[in-house]
C-alpha cells in the first residue's frame, strides 16, 4: 500500500510539473528551397443553389435540409483574417460575396479592402458563381465572369489571376483557352476527373499538367493546370469544422491527451504521401470543403499550431498560401510538365457511375436559360443603342438572373425542383424588366426608321413570351377597318440573316405592332393608330364575320410583295396550347378560332432590323398559299415523302414512322428503325448502391429497353389529300410536311 501511494503520487506530481501559459504561434509565412513546402489554402466551397436556393443557403435558412449560413462564413473568415496578418483565406462566388458586401459598413469595408490589398484574402477564378462547364453556352460563361470580375474591379480594383473550377462534374478545354488563358489567368485547378484518368496520373507524377485548350491556337490558349490528388478537401484527418472529428492538436501540459508530436508526424506522413505523386517539393493542401469556415476560428486556431509545430520539427515546411502563390512556386521551379490538349470528358467516379446525365437533366430549364440568354444579348444591344436608363427598366436582373444560372448546379439541371424553380423565377423576373427595356429602345429606334417612309407610330409595346404553345393574344384579334399588321425584324448577330418567322393568327383586329429577334426570341407589340402618308398596300374594309385568315398578304416596308404561307395547326398544338396556357395563365385561351402560323422569309441585315407588314384582303387579291392537314386514313399511299433536296425521309403511313432514307446524289438508300423507348434507372437496391439513376448519372438498371408507344397512329375523318400529315398515338405524335 505504501509503494502504490507513492507511485500515485509521483503521478500527480508528474500531471502537475508542467505550466499552462499563452503561446505565440509563429505563422510567418516562408518558402525553404530543400524542403517540401506544404501550401496550406484556407478556402469554402459554396454553391450557389443546389439543397437550398442561393439565398437560402446565403442567410442560412431551410436548414432542415442543410446546416448552411454563407453569411456565417464571411463574417467568421473577416474577424479571423483580422486576428494574424499571416493568415489568408480564398473566395471563388460573387453572388454571395456581393451580398454580403452590401450590407457592410463603410468601415467594415474599409478593413476588408486592407485584407485583400495585403493578399490575405484573395479572389479566385472571381465569376458570379463556379460555372458548369458542360450545358452552358459560352457566351453565358463569358457574362457571368465578366460580371464578377467587373464587381471585383470596381470595388477593389483587383483582377483574378487563378481558375478554381474544383467542383464541376468534368471540365472542357473551351474553360483552358477562353476563360483560362484568353481571361488572363496564370493557373487552373480542379478536382473531378475520370477515377481510372486520376490512378493513372498518380502513378506517373502527371496530375499536374500545361492544358492547350485549342489546337488552331496553340501555345497562346494553353495554361498551367493543376488536378488534386483526391476531392478539394484536406487530407484524412485535418478538417476542422465545430463538428468535424479529425483530432485537434492539443498543446497544453496541463490537459490530458497531449498529442503535438503526434499530430506533427501524421501532418509529416500526409505530406510526403502527396508529394510522391507531386512534382517539385512543393505541394497544396486545401483546406476546406463544402460550406466550411461558419466557425472559421476552429479552423485557423488548429492551422496556427500546424503551422508552428512542424516548422519547429523541420522535417517538411509549412505555410498559409494561396493557389496564386503556388502558382508562382511552380512556375519557378523550371520544370517540364506533360501536354494536354483535349477534354476532361466524361466523368466518371467509381465504376458504372459515368456522370453524362445532366447533360440532359431538366431541358426545360436548359432550354429556359439558352432562350433568356440570347434574348439578353440582343436586349443589352438595344440598350446600347438608345441609351442606358439607369433610373427606368435595364437588363441588370437578367444579367444577374442568367449569372446564377450558369452555376455547376443549376443550369446542368442537378438541384432540388424547389431550387430548379427559384432559378426559373429569377429569370423571368429579370425578363419582365428588359422587356420594358426592349420596348422603349425599340419604340425609339422604329419610330426613327418609319417617320422617313411617312408613318407616325404611337406605340404601346406587348410582348408574346409563349410563342413557343402556338399563344399571342396580340395577333390572334380580327383584322378590320383597314388595319395592318406590322412586323420589325431584328437581327442581333453580326451577320446578315436569312430566315423564316411564322406567328399565330386567325384573323385580326385593331392596329398591330410586332417585334420578332430573328434567331432569338419571338416577341409582339399591339399598336394602337397608324396613319400613312404614302399607301404602301390596298387595304379593304370587311365586316367581322367575312374577315378569314385565308386572304392576308405580306409586304416590305417599300411595297414589294413577300411570299407567304399558312400552315395548319394540328388538333394535338391546339391540345397543347389550352393546357399549358391554363398552366401559365391560370385560365385557357379566350377562344379556339385559332387554325394557323403565318409564315414568310426575312431578310435582316447584321446588327438591323427590317419591317413588314400583313394586311387583309378579300378572296381575289393574290394571298398567302394555304397548306393542308393530311390525313393517312383513305389515301392508298403505303409512305409520307419528306424532303426537296438531295436527301429524302421517307415514313410510313399507317404508323407515321420513319423507315428510309435516300440520298439520290449518292444514290444511296437506308433503312431506319424508330422507336420510342426509355431505360428505367437503377433504384441503388442492387449491391452497388453508388450505381443509383441521379440527376447526374446515367444508370439504366438493365439494358432492356421499355416501349412508350408501339406505333404513331391516328383515326381521323377522311379528308383530301394535302400538304401536311399528323399521327397521334398516346404520348407520341409526329407532325410531317409534305
């Protein structure tokens, strides 16, 4: 018993000895030639939609979903870069960081202008958000970069000079070369690529890599190209959010489970591990992931003593650093890296999980976002040319509406239905307003045009946003009284365009003014009195009931006639139409008279517009060919010929399926087997549940492929034979010119 009390008490004396006192952590930062030099890069990757909506995820609500404050994050990163000159922090999302920045005080802002001026905190890639790289057009990528950098510009006078694409599902030599080299950055990095790409890279000390982006272009679009070793996060055991439970460095004599020599060594093995696969002897390590830094000070409290205790050990050197830094380091070193000179296309990250759906994912919302997008760029064009109006209606919402769009979870169609649908408000809350844009610029500039050929327009401008159901109140009125339907063309291209605008009618009513982007965006006006000076087409005087859509005619501004032509709608359009205009409007059409498209060819010149006007007239002028609906029922014809040119379809009558082709210049004749079929995904109940059908991954559970119709067939009444022919079967039908 005695020689227990003294052991015991040898122990306490021993647990006792020591002194717990504040430590000054050394974290200055420091390259050493002959050592591997570990990048530490303090960054959140924080996505802009995808659980939740960007504002949801900005002030952290519906964190029933997602424990996610981007808020927090800002807030928190600011008082800890404040705290030690020697930290640094990264930020990739201006959308986030632009709201932020508003709701600071001027004093606020003045501190955080020090950090960036001191390199503590730097913008990375600097876009409005962490593009996808697959479904967006690039013109989009260009805007909405161009958009953060322009934010970056005006307030800090700063320009990105590194790519962070770390989170898109694969990535395209067009993001090497035009928004990489042409952008004028030094670096790319990023984490997602092929898993067998990645083995294979590092085994051979190839992860990183000069990309050129484009053959024709050469050494001017190529970049130097980092991939990371694993995900953008930290090695095991070094992440330390408030939850995280990698094991902190605990450095105080008096506590138990004193581990710094501990935690020393793993932080030394991680270290050589990466730089085996690395060339140089210098290596990053990100430190952060999705939505970190929310308590950023749990982060850099653990980093300060990483930093202070391996440099004390010496074995390996570490410091804060940012990816500019490392790029710098790198360029250095005077190394030879491999060449890259194609896509990082398809992705894939274990077996059987080849990330290739959301290029297809949600084309309502891909569609969406490509059709806003072009009828930006020609609404901004307007704006141009009339001048901007910085107190009235602008494009700036649907610039920013669009911006967000672009983001690796939005427009790739791989995000909640409740953040798909918060995306497509935004757009058309951005719409609504260039459109009043559009319509002052274009009021300005047609009256310009019009009072030289002797006609006075007092416009009211309505558009037609639901062309695209065969819907435009506008132009489906009765046309009387000698009024004529006038029609601007407007190209927004740099280049002279040929083409062919069609618009719904039945008959018309009152004055019409109608705006069509060619290639772009299908809109109409209603104006209300035009006076003419000089007659530039014979209009007649019709009761109501007498007025028919069959005798209209079009001609140009300078009287010539334009060919044009009615096309039928089918029974299935006019279906199509009362249901999703009651989905849109909450009521069906006013009234089913609809029966045509009005279509004729236009001719705009590069950055232009024409005009043309439709005017009624009565069965013996000379007017608009009328096609047809054929109907296979009574016609003894075993196909439906579709083609004028070299190359011909031909589809059979009784199921309205395509069968042949022939190409008589070749002298070449095919035959073809349509169907239309579907794969059912994979539910992750087989013993690999990773193979799981997603948004983003193509995963049929079999090859067996399921019917959705077995042929395009329809009863209809017997009618002559004519110019166009429609099958229905369920969900299919086919809609044939003759």
């Amino acid at each position: 018993m005695l020689d227990a009390a003294m052991v015991f008490a040898v122990l306490v004396a021993a647990i006792w000895v020591g002194e717990s006192e504040y430590i000054e952590y050394n974290t200055t930062q420091r390259i050493v030639p002959d050592k591997i030099n570990v990048h530490m890069v303090p960054h959140s990757h924080d996505d802009v939609g995808w659980l939740k909506t960007v504002d949801q995820y900005f002030v952290g609500a519906n964190n029933s979903i997602r424990g996610a404050c981007v808020q927090n994050v800002l807030d928190s990163v600011i008082s800890s870069l404040l705290e030690d000159k020697n930290r640094k922090f990264i930020y990739v999302e201006m959308a986030f960081f632009q709201r932020w920045w508003r709701q600071q005080s001027k004093a606020m802002k003045i501190k955080v202008k020090e950090l960036v001026n001191a390199g503590q905190l730097e913008f990375i890639n600097g876009g409005m958000c962490m593009h996808d790289e697959a479904t967006p057009h690039y013109i989009d990528l260009i805007d909405q970069t161009t958009l953060g950098h322009q934010f970056i510009k005006d307030e800090f006078g700063k320009v990105p000079r590194v790519g962070w694409q770390i989170d898109p599902f694969g990535h395209s030599a067009v993001q090497a070369y035009l928004l990489g080299a042409e952008l004028g950055f030094d670096s790319l990095f990023f984490a997602r690529i092929d898993y067998q790409d990645r083995a294979k890279r590092l085994k051979e000390k190839t992860l990183e890599v000069i990309w050129q982006g484009s053959k024709s272009l050469g050494s001017s679009s190529q970049i130097f190209t980092g991939i990371f070793p694993r995900h953008y996060d930290p090695p095991d055991g070094f992440t330390f959010e408030i939850n995280d439970v990698s094991p902190p460095i605990q450095d105080d004599m008096l506590l138990f489970d004193y581990n710094v020599q501990e935690r020393v060594n793993d932080f030394v093995y991680a270290a050589l591990a990466q730089a085996n696969v690395t060339k140089t002897n210098h290596i990053m390590w990100t430190m952060g992931t999705d939505f970190r830094y929310q308590y950023a000070n749990s982060w850099f409290r653990q980093m300060d003593k990483f930093i202070h205790y391996v440099n004390q050990d010496g074995r390996v050197n570490a410091l804060y650093s940012a990816p500019s830094i490392y790029t710098d380091a790198k360029y250095a070193a005077n190394e030879y890296w491999p060449l890259k000179v194609d896509d990082f296309f398809p992705y894939a990250d274990h077996p059987n999980a080849y990330w290739t759906g959301y290029f297809t994912s949600r084309p309502g919302l891909k569609g969406y976002v490509r059709v806003m997008s072009a009828y930006y760029q020609a609404a901004r064009q307007l704006e141009y040319f009339k001048g901007r109006n910085e107190t009235g209606p602008n494009t700036d919402a649907l610039a920013d509406a669009l911006a967000i769009a672009q983001h690796h979870d939005a427009v790739s169609g791989t995000e909640r239905q409740h953040v798909a649908s918060d995306y497509a408000l935004r757009l058309s809350l951005g719409y609504e307003e260039a459109e009043r844009s559009v319509a002052s610029a274009l009021a300005s500039l047609v009256n310009q045009r019009l009072s030289l050929h002797g006609v006075n327009l007092a416009t009211d401008f309505q558009q037609c946003p639901l062309l695209n159901i065969s819907y435009c109140p506008p132009s489906e009125t009765t046309l009387v009284d000698g009024k004529s339907l006038v029609i601007v063309v407007y190209n927004p291209l740099a280049w002279k365009r040929e083409d062919v605008i069609r618009i719904p009618v039945s008959s018309f009513t009152g004055n019409l003014f109608i705006l069509f982007l060619v290639g772009v965006w299908y809109a109409l006006y209603k104006m209300y009195s035009i006076t003419s000076k000089s007659t530039v087409a014979a209009l007649f005087h019709l009761p109501v009931d007498r007025v028919s859509t069959a005798h209209v005619f079009v001609r140009d501004l300078a009287g010539n006639k334009i060919e044009s032509q009615l096309l039928p709608l089918s029974n299935a359009t006019l279906t199509m139409r009362r249901h999703y205009v009651r989905a849109y409007k909450g009521k069906a059409p006013g009234s089913d008279v609809l029966k045509y498209w009005l279509a004729f060819p236009v001719s705009v010149l590069p950055l232009g517009f024409s005009t043309y006007k439709v005017t009624s007239c009565d069965q013996s002028c000379h007017s608009s060919t009328i096609s047809k609906m054929y109907r296979p029922e009574g016609s003894t014809d075993k196909s439906i010929k579709v083609g004028q040119g070299n190359l011909m379809l031909l589809y059979s009558a009784d199921e309205g399926k395509l069968t042949h082709y022939v190409n008589s210049r070749t002298l070449v004749t095919a035959s073809v087997a349509q169907s239309y079929s579907y794969y059912s995904g994979n539910d992750g109940t087989d013993k690999d549940p990773q193979r799981a059908q997603k948004s983003h991954i193509v995963s049929p559970s079999s090859t067996k492929k399921c019917p959705i119709c077995s042929k395009i067939a329809t009863k209809p009444k017997k009618e002559p034979k004519n110019d166009w022919a429609f099958f229905r079967s369920g969900r299919c039908s086919t809609l044939l010119p003759k």
